[in-house]
C-alpha cells in the first residue's frame, strides 16, 4: 500500500484537494473530520472536562457537546494549553488512523489529509507529499470567511504552522496551487497519482 499525506497551512485548499482526491475514487483519511469526532469521545470528553472546564466556563454548549469555538480560541491564544489538547486528541486521532489503514489494507494507495504533517515531523511516515499552497492575500480572505473566525485568531492559527520556505523541499513531492481551477488541479493530480502508481507496478 502506498501512502500519500496532503499537507500545507490553514486556507491553502486541503479540503478542495481530498475532495478532488475522492471523485477519482481513492480513500482519504480527513484529519478535521477525525478531530470532530474525537471531540465526541467519552474519554476525550472527560479530560477536557477535568483540564478546561475551568479556564473556559463556556467549554460545554449543553451536557456533553463541547463548543469547539471556545476551546479553539482558548488554546491557541495559551501555546501550553494548544500542546495539552493536541495530547488528548491526538492519540484517538491515531488511533482511528490505524483502523483507516487496515480497513484499506488492499488499496494500491491511500491518502491522509494532515495539517500539522511537518510540525509534527510526521512527514517521513509517508511514500508521498502534497503540498497545498496559495497567495497570502488569497489565504487570508478564506479563513476570514469562515464562520467564528477573526484575524486575531488567524494570526495565532498560522504562528503555530510552518510556512513554506521553512520546509525541505525534498519531501514534497506535489506542490498545488489552489487558486487555479479545479479541472486544473484534477488533472494535475490524476497525472501524478497515475504516473506513480504505473512506477510502484513496474517495481514489483
């Protein structure tokens, strides 16, 4: 099985690429969508609980449904704080990563949607990188739009992600430019996924 990760800053098109990665009928583990339902987990829920509840009296919107509007604006302005949550979910996170891989076991290739591939220095766990990227401007107008979001915490999202000159060339294997149009995209990806895959046959 070959694994693809799908990396690059908050607003530089993740999401449009695994949606695109999807339609050509490939499986794409969605880290975002992992995070929401680990933020529903029991025991997830209950360290939240005993490490949040005090600092953000709003953490529960009702009994056991955490508002991620308030847990995400606590923590990243309190970097500490960021590193503790990300210790709590990112172990589930994993785990259902794990379950993701076995249950595809017999795909040629998989992807992995990842937003903190290289912070994370979890880059070397894969065969391939995309790397997603976009004009800054182009960027910033994205996030902004995006509900429960304002440039202060924007600001505080990208401080703690890596930019592009900051990141070895040599583990990007696809650079994206999202702001081109998505028949662009999809045909530049089918082009390369095919390519690779034609390569991994011809090696065995």
């Amino acid at each position: 099985m070959m694994k693809i990760a799908i990396t690059g800053n908050i607003g530089t098109g993740k999401s449009t690429v695994s949606e695109i990665i999807k339609s050509l009928g490939y499986k794409v583990f969605e880290s975002d969508k992992e995070t929401r339902l680990a933020l529903k987990n029991k025991s997830v829920i209950e360290q939240l609980k005993k490490h949040f509840r005090k600092n953000i009296p709003k953490l529960f919107k009702s009994k056991d449904i955490i508002d991620r509007q308030e847990l995400g604006n606590y923590v990243f302005k309190h970097k500490n704080e960021l590193k503790r949550l990300e210790g709590i979910i990112h172990p589930k996170i994993w785990e259902r990563k794990n379950k993701f891989i076995f249950k595809n076991k017999k795909e040629d290739v998989v992807f992995f949607d990842i937003p903190l591939l290289f912070e994370k220095k979890k880059h070397k766990n894969f065969d391939y990188i995309f790397y997603t990227n976009v004009d800054t401007e182009i960027q910033k107008k994205r996030v902004l739009r995006r509900k429960y979001m304002n440039e202060t915490k924007f600001k505080s999202i990208v401080k703690t992600q890596k930019q592009q000159s900051d990141i070895d060339k040599r583990y990007i294997s696809l650079e994206i430019n999202t702001s081109l149009d998505k028949k662009e995209i999809k045909k530049k990806l089918k082009l390369f996924i095919e390519k690779t895959l034609i390569k991994k046959n011809q090696a065995r």
